[in-house]
C-alpha cells in the first residue's frame, strides 16, 4: 500500500457509488483511510470539500469517515504546522455546529478535534489581528465544551473529552517559563500575546484559565467517575512540566486529597485512584521541578499509604464478615432427615459448601434491587441489623469507617460519674456541682492572666489532684494548729505616702518589671513559647494594670454634710490627677516610637475600654478614660506628622492603621480625623489606608467608613478624589455588601446631574395615594429630598454647567463602568435628563473612558443600537471616538446603517463612516449628510471632509488631497463627475439651499472638479429626459469659474437645450437666458437657433442683446429673407426697455 498509493478521488467516488452504510461502503472507505495515513498529502483537499457536507446532516458511515479523517490530520497526520493551522481555520464554525449534534459520537469526535484546533489557531490569531469573527467563533465552541463537564445528563464520552479540552485550554491561558532561552517555541500560550492585541485580552484570558484550574480542582475532590479522575491525574504531570510555576498548586492539591467523595464506590475503584495519585506524587518528587517539595510529598506519600492499609483491611473484614454470615446461614439450614444425617461430614466437602453459600448470598445481595420492598419492611430490617451488634462492637464498625474515609474520629463516650468507682473507704461521695451564670463583666478579658494564678491554674489543669493531695494529708499534726479562725482577721492599712513617694514608687516598680522582662528575654529562665505567654506581654499587662485598674479613693466620714463632700472633692480630683499623671508618662512613652511600640498602645487602649465598661456598670458616675486618652494618642500622632521634617509620613508605615483597627470602639471624631488626614495630599496615605481597613475588618464600622470614602471620591481636587475611586472601585464588582453600597452611592450621585425641579415650584394637592406631586416636574426629573448630598458637591448645580463640577459627579462612575459596563446603561438612561451643558461635558469628559473600551466592546455596542430618547447625541460622539484615529469596523459600519434605516438619526451618524461604505451605499445616504448645510462653517467643513474621502482624485493630478478621515478601495469611490450628478439629481431631497451650497464647495476643490470633469457633468446631465432645476445656475457657475467651457457651452450645450424646448420650464428658461448673456457673443450663433418667439422674448428680457445680435446677423450676411426676419425682430436698440430681473435660482452665488 504505502508503494503504489491509490486515487483518492477515485476511491471515494466509488465509495460514494454503492449504497450508503453498506459493508461495501466501509471497506472501501477504510482501505482510502489507509492509503490516506501512509501518504497525507490530498487529506486537506478532502477534508476541506467534504467537512462542509457533514454539518446538519444525520448520522451515517460517511459522517463519521469524514469527522475520523479530520482528526486524524489535525492531531495525529504527518502533515505541517501551517497546513494544519489552515485546515483547522476552514474546518472551526463546522466542528462549532457539530457541538449541537443529537449524536454523542459526533460531539465527542468534534470535541477532540478542537482540543487539538484550539492552539492552533491560538498561535495564529496572535499574529493576525484581523479574524476577529473567527476568534468570537472559538470562544463559542470553548464555552460550549465546558457546558459539557458541569452538565450532569452529559454522554460520559462526551464529558471526559471535553475535561481534556479544558486542560488543554488551561495550558494555553497560564502562563510558561518566564525565561525567555528555556521558552518552546511550539507552546502556545498567554506570552505570546501583544499587549495592544485589538480582541486577546492577555490578563482576561490568563484570569480565565486560573479559575478553569480551581475547576479542575473542584473536580478532583467532588467527582465520584473514575475515568475523569483518572484523565485530570493523568494530565498533571504534562501541566507541570510546561507550567513549573503550577507546581506547587497542584502538590498541596494532591497532598490534600481525600478519598471522601468516593464513599459510595468499590473498594477496587478507590484503590485505582489512589494509585494514580500515588504514581504522580512520586513521579513529581523525582522531576526537577518537584524537588523543592520533596518533604510535602513524601509526607502526602506515607499518609495515603497508611490510609490504603486501612482501606485494604477494612476490606478484608467486610469479605470476611461476608463469608461468616454466610457460613452461619448454611449452619441455620435444618439437617437432612435419614441415614445421611448420622453420616460424618467430609470437612473438604462442607468448607466447598459454605463458600459456595457465601459466594451466592453475596452475589444475590448485590443483584437484589431493595427499591422494590415495603418502606416499612425496610425499616424493620435495618432495626434488626442494628440491634445483632452489640453497642462497642458498632462503635467499633463506626470508627473504622470514619477513619478509612479520612474523617474525625467521634469521641468515645466517658462513663458517667454516678458509676465511678471508690478507691477506698474514706473517699466522700462527688458532690453536685451547680451551675450559674457567670457575670462576663465579672471575667479578664485576657486568658493569659490565668498564668499569674498558678493555684488556680494547676487546680484546673490537675483536675483535683490537690483536694486529693490534701485528703490524704498526715493527720498527727495538733488539732490546736490547724484551728486558725480567719473570719475576724482584717488586713491593715498601708502606709500613707506623699504624691512624690507614690510616683515614685510606681516608676521603680515599672523599672523593676521592664529590667525583669528583659532578664527573661535574654537570659535562662526565658518562658517557653509552650507556655502561652511571652515576657514582653508579660511585662506590657503588669504595667498597664497597674495604672487602669486602681482602687478609689476611700472617702472618710467628717461631721458634717458639706465638709464631707468637700472633702470627697478634694480627694476625687487628688486621685484622677495622680491617675492621669500616670497615663501621661505610659502615653510619653509610647508616642516616643510609636510604631514599635503599637502593641502596648493596643494593649492599654482595650485594657481603658474594658475597665471602663466594668466602673460604670458599678459606678454610673465613672469618668470614662478610654475616650479621653485615645483622642491624646490620635492627637499626638497627628502632632507628630505635621512635626516631620519633609512633612510626609513613610508609605510604608501602616502602624496608625492597625492601632485603630485594634480598636474596641470607634468614636466618630476619629472618622472625622481620618477624613481630614485623606484631605491632606502630605498625609493621604494614612488616611485611606485607615478607611481601607476598617472597612474590609470591621463589619461593625463598615458603612460609616465606606460613606467617608465614598464622599471623597466627589472631593473637587483631582489628588484626593482619585485615591477614594481606586480605593474603592477594587470592591467592584463581587466583594458584598461593599459592591452594593458603591453602586447605590455612584448611581444617586449621577442622578444630581438631572433636571430638577425649580426652587419656587408650587406644590399641588396631594392625590389620592399620599404623596405629593411637582407641577413643575418633568418626567424622570427626581425631587430635591431624594438625592444624595456629600460635603464637596454644590447643593444645586449651577448652570450652565462647568465641566469641573460635572466631573465631581460622574468620574466615580466612569471608572466602575470600566470593570462594570452596565453603569453604561444608567449614564444613557440619565443623559437624555440632564441640561445641554452638563451633556456637552459628558460628552467631552466619556472620552477617556470610550477609548479604554474600545470599538470591539460588546456593552457600547449595544448601547448605541438601543439608546434611549434623548441620548442620540451621547452615541454619536462615542461613535466619533471610535473613528478619530482609525477605520471603523465592518460591525459598526453595518451597526449605524441598521440604526438609520430603523431610527430618524442626524446624519452626523454617517459621515465617520461613509467613506467605509460601497459605491451604492455611499450615493444612498450622501444626500442626507449634505443636507446639514445651513450656511455656518463647521457643517460645511464636514461635508468638505465627505467630498474628500468619497471622491477619487482625477489622474494626472500633480496635487496631492489630506483627509483625515480613511480612504476605502479606489473601486468604491465617486468619480467627481457622479457627485456632482448626484447633487442635481437629488436636489429635491437635499434641499435647493442646501444643494446650492454643496456645488459650491465642490467648485471650491478645483484640484478635484476641472473644467474638463465639468464639461462631462454637463453633457451628462443635458441628456437627462428632465433637467434639474440648478443645472443652468451650475453652467453659469462652471463658465464663469473657467473660461475654456464657454465654446463647449455656445457650441453644445445651448443647441442641446433648444431642441429640448427649454422655453417650456420657466426657471430653466430663465437661467438659460442668464447663461446666453454671461457668454455672449459667443452664444449669439446658438441662439439664432431659436423660434422667433422664444427669440423676441428673449431680446425683449434682455435688450442689452439686441445691438449684439443685429451686428452678428448682419455681419453673417446669410439669407436675406431670414436676415430681414432677424433684424425685424431686433429693430434698433431701444433703451426704454428695463431688463427683467433673473430669478434668484439663477444668480450666481459667490464660492
């Protein structure tokens, strides 16, 4: 075969002649196929005619040669890159449809076709910027494929092709190796992608492929189909090899994995995935990127082979318990009645027996449907199965199965206390031990405290070892000293020391506890980490409450009333002094190095809250602290940033943010703070990166920190209201209930813009539903109550608008609309609202936000084929936008012709694409775009533009034309003399000022329109059955404009006239006679030509002719007959007559 290859045209014609689906048919068929896989070459020519006759037609031997055949050369054929990439190009939109054939087989053949289509033609829309349609073809078939692997109904085929396509599709959008000198060349993927790629958005596919990963992942740990696990497992170690930075997602993966969503499968099946990702781990720990990971995956390796160990056995005990229920069944079996029953029982005999028995009952379990049974039968047996084991031996079963399917073992049950058994006789009974409520107020907030009460700790954690300790005491000690009465003893005063003794006093012993903290720092008795508690928190709670948790001061009783509460005034105000002398120097010392002093700040801030909460639950009179010193500390570091040398404090220092997010309460003047220190460009940094967190940290101060952020992104310095739009946008979308709150807010915000009703409008009576209604208020206007109002934005917009103000309001939407397009829809929706200045700023401030977007997003297109009324003018500069610099597409060219033919648009909407259109299109809608001319400069510029990008130049032109708008194929451009015929012909539609105005600007471009172009536009429009009416104005025009026309003029074009009667069109008529006295004598011997009539009454409008034709006839001496007829109807000059003024048709209308 591979000498002598046979005719492929002939092989499949003659496949194609006996009957289809026969065995003649797929013999034939598959000795082409054969031939075919020696020698490749005509495969293309043959999958190219042939692939297109598959689609939409029924299964049959053919369709699936054929599907068979363009995989092979796809995939597997020894034919090029570049043939198959052109195959796999001309093949896409077919295998497309096929993903929607009824039949499994040819979805799933079409499927791994395109796993091997995709980077194909990945690599070659990466250079080639211009298939666009042919990419949006392939997302398609992408999104349709992963349909495929969540759909539950989906063909098993089918589903684990299309998990290898997703693989296949996750290498492609991930990323390879960053070195450039280790890169494949013959890897495509997400590198290879231009950064100004007009529709590969490189970071949106790469995030795209990241999230198909956790998929995959997902995958393995919740499906319960052995071959689709097998197939993710297998594609691992491909993914690794081409992704090394994936190397450590997928080892914690596997690391991870837990065999608890195959509960319901075989043993065996279980067994088999575990030894796939045996294989693989090992595999990855011997690779060299794998190595790095070695102690995790050896690590994984030793508890899934502990975990195997467990399965087998478990295993091994079910079979066994099988058999011995079996085997107790057979011995149930009542004896056979008669001599064989006193027979003895051959041992090998019955061991045969009982295994057979066991072997049936199994097999009979397995293939017994239970469905079929009684629902209360069911729940009998189960009852009956439960109560044949006893309670440890079930417990047992329990946690064997827990511990094979890798979950927490349960507890075992502790027996009660009632049952516990005395170790000897003068062991008291356990007394009952009663539960009460505990005070929370009553408790330490900090565990660690536990550690400074070690009699009360090593009671806890001994569990009552002491109280046996003691029971066990010597009792030979005298009962005389054992009978200490305490009752009575009373603790004495201390010492009554000065205010200097007392602060000294509190110094050394601060000294002495820091010097104390260090030595168990540094030296051997330093506290183990086991412990809990570290010697600078040790440290930092002695001193702290030392100052915050204080004894007041005891009040002595005098004589009389008033001296007792002068005295108590004098001490209470003696004790808080001395207290806040205290608080002085810890708050001294701290602002000394704030930040590597935050944790005591923390510490002592929550320990004042705290003892504040327990004083006035006590004393409802208590002078709270923790307000008071927390404004000192903020005070103080706010003294400290202004006090900074350059004024800035260090980006990176994000101390004062964490100490406000420690925070037990909040109050609202620091929000306050944190809103001027956002305000400030030296201090900014703090201030949002404070709002920040606590929004993200503490749900509890969330909208009240989100509103002040959300207010500065209407702040009117450009600084500050940037820094809260990316503080905030990163919420948008996705991250509740902050996404929510964002919208809302920048949704109100556009809502100002509108028109609202004026301040003076008069309120009518209140229908019947209760609310009032504006008489003054148009329809989507809101009322001034509804809208929201932030400290930077003018209360009322003052018009006309300035294009500052109205960027306070819309740039926060601009910047969401990026991530978020729908905000597109509200800007329109609100646009046709707002007053004409605010839309004139909207529509220069979009601009930014049009050209990050781009012509090709699907949202803007959609946009301005449904926009609503009003907005018209907002889509025709996002239209001009798009073609400022460059072509418009074909989807928008054929976007703004439907919108015209549906909508009455301006026909603004069709001059940054008509020079896009063909010939015929371009003569269809040109006389609507002339007819914006109105005599002002800058529609006739447009239309100068037009002119210039739909006519081609003349040859032989030395000149050279600049437009700015592009140029399409010389083919599809007017010749001058078509434009100029068409502005006749449609003076109707254009409008005869507008017509006017157009042939002027077309004389103007006198590199373009020469007098020979002219000469044609006159012939042509001569022989028209019916003459515009501006035809004779624009011969005046052209002979007055060129001199060279005027013998064309005389000679031709008059004479054509007259045998046209032109006398019978009245204006016509009249130009006609303009036009013979501008050229005159040169039109005296045309207009000889005349009848009489016509000729008297063209003298008689225009005797300044007579003395000219007299002469010219006289001269000419011709006939004397006719020379006497002429001369009778000229007489002699007579200048009583007045000429008849021309009508304004006709004059000549300066260029």
């Amino acid at each position: 075969m591979a000498g002598n290859p046979i005719d492929p045209l002939q092989a499949l014609s003659a496949a194609l002649a006996v009957p289809a689906d026969s065995k003649e048919q797929a013999d034939l068929l598959a000795t082409l196929r054969e031939s075919l896989e020696v020698h490749p070459a005509p495969i293309p020519i043959l999958c190219t005619t042939l692939i297109k006759t598959v689609s939409g037609a029924g299964d049959s031997l053919l369709k699936r040669w054929v599907l068979d055949l363009l995989h092979f050369a796809i995939a597997r054929s020894s034919l090029s890159q570049e043939v198959r990439t052109q195959l796999s190009s001309q093949s896409v939109e077919t295998l497309g449809s096929l993903l929607h054939d009824a039949n499994a087989r040819t979805v799933k053949v079409a499927i791994q076709c395109l796993t091997t289509v995709c980077p194909l033609l990945f690599r070659s829309l990466c250079a080639n910027r211009t298939h666009r349609q042919q990419w949006d073809i392939l997302c398609q078939c992408k999104s349709r494929i992963l349909e495929f692997v969540a759909l539950p109904t989906a063909n098993n085929g089918v589903k684990l092709s299309a998990v290898k396509f997703m693989q296949r599709v996750i290498l492609l959008q991930t990323r390879g190796v960053s070195d450039p000198r280790l890169q494949n060349k013959n890897d495509p993927g997400i590198a290879t992608i231009p950064a100004d790629h007009p529709f590969m958005s490189g970071a949106a596919l790469e995030a795209e492929g990241m999230k198909l990963l956790e998929n995959v992942i997902t995958i393995l740990y919740t499906n319960q189909n052995t071959d689709i696990l097998t197939a993710v497992l297998n594609s691992w170690s491909n993914l690794v090899k081409q992704r090394p930075a994936l190397v450590q997602l997928v080892v914690s993966s596997l690391a991870s994995w837990t065999p608890v969503a195959l509960a319901s499968l075989s043993a065996s099946s279980v067994k088999s995935v575990e030894k796939s990702i045996r294989i693989l781990l090992i595999h990855l720990s011997r690779g060299p990127h794998g190595s790095a990971f070695g102690a995790q995956i050896n690590e994984a390796l030793s508890q899934q082979a502990a975990r195997m160990e467990r399965a087998s056995a478990e295993e091994k005990a079910r079979k066994a318990a099988v058999a011995a229920t079996a085997t107790e069944a057979t011995k149930k079996r009542s004896l056979p009645i008669g001599p064989a029953a006193d027979q003895p029982t051959d041992p090998k005999r019955l061991k045969v027996e009982v295994d057979n028995a066991a072997a049936n009952s199994a097999a009979f379990l397995a293939a017994f449907d239970f469905t079929t049974l009684p629902m209360a039968l069911i729940t009998d047996l189960i009852v009956a199965n439960l109560q044949a084991f006893t309670e440890p031996t079930l417990l047992n079963l329990v946690q064997a199965y827990r511990q094979s399917r890798g979950m927490p073992a349960v507890p075992q049950p502790q027996p009660p206390d009632s049952i516990s058994v005395e170790t000897g006789p003068t062991a008291e009974p356990n007394l009952p031990v009663k539960d009460e409520p505990l005070d929370p107020l009553q408790m330490d907030i900090d565990e660690e405290e536990m550690e400074y009460e070690p009699d009360r700790l090593n009671e806890a954690l001994s569990g009552g070892v002491e109280v046996a300790d003691e029971e066990e005491a010597p009792t030979d000690i005298p009962e005389v000293a054992l009978s200490l009465d305490l009752s009575d003893f009373k603790l004495p005063s201390p010492k009554d020391l000065s205010g200097t003794d007392r602060y000294a006093l509190m110094r050394g012993a601060v000294s002495r506890i820091c010097d104390g903290a260090e030595e168990l720092q540094g030296g051997s008795h330093a506290v183990s980490a086991g412990s809990g508690v570290l010697p600078n928190d040790m440290w930092m709670l002695l001193i702290i409450r030392m100052i915050t948790r204080v004894a007041e001061p005891e009040a002595e009783i005098p004589q009389n009333e008033d001296e007792f509460k002068e005295k108590d005034d004098d001490k209470s105000i003696d004790f808080y002094t001395r207290q806040d002398k205290l608080r002085q120097t810890l708050c001294d010392y701290v602002m000394a190095d704030f930040p590597s002093r935050l944790r005591l700040a923390t510490t002592w801030m929550n320990e004042e809250w705290y003892n504040d909460r327990i004083r006035i639950g006590n004393d409802p009179n208590w002078r709270s602290n923790y307000d008071s010193w927390l404004n000192q500390i903020v005070s103080s570091y706010q003294t400290i940033l202004e006090s900074k040398t350059d004024g800035k404090p260090d980006n990176k220092d994000k101390a004062f943010a964490k100490f406000l997010l420690d925070l037990p309460s909040v109050p609202p003047d620091v929000l306050d703070l944190l809103r001027d220190l956002s305000v400030d460009p030296e201090k900014m940094h703090v201030g949002f990166t404070s709002l920040r967190e606590f929004v993200l940290e503490r749900p509890s101060f969330r909208a009240e920190a989100l509103r002040v952020l959300l207010d500065l992104t209407t702040h009117p310095e450009p600084v500050t209201r940037r820094a809260a739009i990316n503080t905030v946008r990163r919420w948008v979308p996705g991250a509740e209930p902050m996404d929510s709150m964002i919208r809302d807010f920048a949704l109100q915000v556009l809502r100002r813009l509108q028109k609202r009703p004026s301040k003076d409008a008069k309120i009518i009576d209140t229908p019947a539903d209760g609310s009032p209604e504006d008489e003054n208020m148009e329809d989507g206007q809101l009322p001034s109550e509804d809208l929201i109002q932030t400290p930077y934005l003018l209360e009322d917009i003052e018009l006309p608008a300035e294009k500052s103000h109205v960027l306070q309001h819309v740039e926060l939407l601009f910047a969401l609309s990026v991530k978020a397009p729908e905000f597109l829809d509200e800007m329109f929706a609100a646009y046709g609202q707002m007053d004409v200045s605010v839309q004139e700023a909207v529509q220069d401030l979009i601009t930014a936000l049009i050209k990050s977007l781009g012509s090709s997003n699907g949202k803007l297109l959609t946009l301005m084929r449904t926009c609503p009324p009003g907005s018209e003018s907002l889509a025709l500069r996002v239209l001009s936008i798009f073609t400022e610099h460059g072509r418009p597409s074909a989807q928008l060219v054929a976007l703004v012709k439907g919108l015209i033919s549906e909508r009455d648009l301006d026909a603004r909407f069709l001059i940054p694409i008509i020079a896009e259109m063909d010939k015929a299109d371009i003569m269809r809608y040109l006389p609507r775009i002339v007819s914006i001319l109105n005599g002002q400069q800058e529609p006739k510029n447009l239309v100068r533009s037009v002119f210039s990008s739909v006519v081609t130049t003349p040859p032989q032109t030395f000149g050279s034309v600049t437009s700015n708008l592009p140029r399409v194929r010389q083919s599809e451009l007017l010749t001058p003399a078509e434009l100029m015929v068409l502005l006749h012909e449609a003076e109707k539609e254009i409008g005869l000022k507008s017509a006017i105005e157009a042939i002027g600007i077309c004389f103007s471009m006198t590199d373009v329109f020469r007098s020979e172009i002219l000469a044609v536009v006159m012939q042509q429009i001569v022989d028209e059955p019916v003459l515009p009416v501006l035809f004779l104005r624009t011969v005046i025009q052209a002979v007055t404009t060129y001199k060279s026309l005027v013998a064309f003029v005389s000679t031709t074009l008059l004479s054509r006239l007259i045998t046209k009667k032109i006398w019978q069109n009245p204006h016509l008529w009249e130009g006609f006679i303009r036009c013979a006295k501008v050229i005159a004598p040169a039109s005296f011997g045309a207009l000889l030509q005349l009848p009489k009539e016509q000729l008297r009454e063209l003298v008689d409008k225009q005797p300044s002719l007579k003395s000219g034709l007299r002469e010219y006839v006289t001269k000419k001496a011709g006939n004397k007959a006719r020379v006497a007829g002429f001369l009778d109807i000229f007489g002699e000059d007579d200048n009583t007559h007045s000429s008849t003024p021309v009508d304004v048709a006709v004059t000549v209308a300066p260029t």
